[in-house]
C-alpha cells in the first residue's frame, strides 16, 4: 500500500472555530493576552506567575493578581526531546492592572 493511499482514506476533521465575535471583541478593547506556563505563586495565594518560555533560553515570567484575569485559553502543550510536556495557556489580563515582568541578567562589569 502506497502512502499517499494512505493519505487519501483519511477522514477529513471538521475544526469548529470559537465564533463569539462579540466576547472576541470585548476582550481585545478591554483586556491585553500574555501566553506561557502557569505557576504557583511561592508565598501569595492571590497572585499567578506566568513563565513566558520556559523553555527558551530569555527566561521571562509575569506576576499577576488573579483578579485581573478576564479570560483564559488552554494553548497546545510544548514537548521536550525528554518527552516531558509543558502546559501553556493564554491569560487576559485587564488593561491599567499592576502586573511585575522579571527578566533574569547577567551581571558583568562595564
């Protein structure tokens, strides 16, 4: 058997996109999306932290109240050569909140 017969006796998957143009709408006007992997703040129970690339080597993470998040979208799961995978989600964080971005440095004289 051939492989593109194969591919031809697929069945095809019908892909039902998220249509609520108004919700869409509203959250673009009022909120600002942050994507990463989730993380348990280490001594505030109110707070999230956000690793931007946890896997990347510009390790970036965001530190926000969990009040300000609006709306939240589960991402596609990153995978590593180990095959240990990473969740990730889109977060929409409310415009004018008080978030933290921290991005470690390497300090070195001028």
């Amino acid at each position: 058997m051939s492989i593109m017969h194969f591919l031809e006796t697929i069945p095809k998957l019908e892909i039902v996109s998220f249509t609520d143009t108004d919700r869409i709408r509203m959250l673009k006007k009022n909120h600002l999306p942050f994507c990463g992997t989730p993380k348990k703040h280490p001594y505030d129970g109110e707070k999230i932290f956000l690793l931007a690339d946890p896997q990347g080597c510009d390790p970036i993470y965001y530190d926000f109240h969990i009040k300000d998040i609006a709306f939240v979208e589960e991402l596609p799961k990153i995978v590593d050569i180990d095959g240990r995978t990473v969740s990730r989600i889109r977060l929409w964080i409310r415009r004018g909140s008080i978030a933290t971005r921290c991005t470690p440095f390497l300090v070195e004289g001028f």
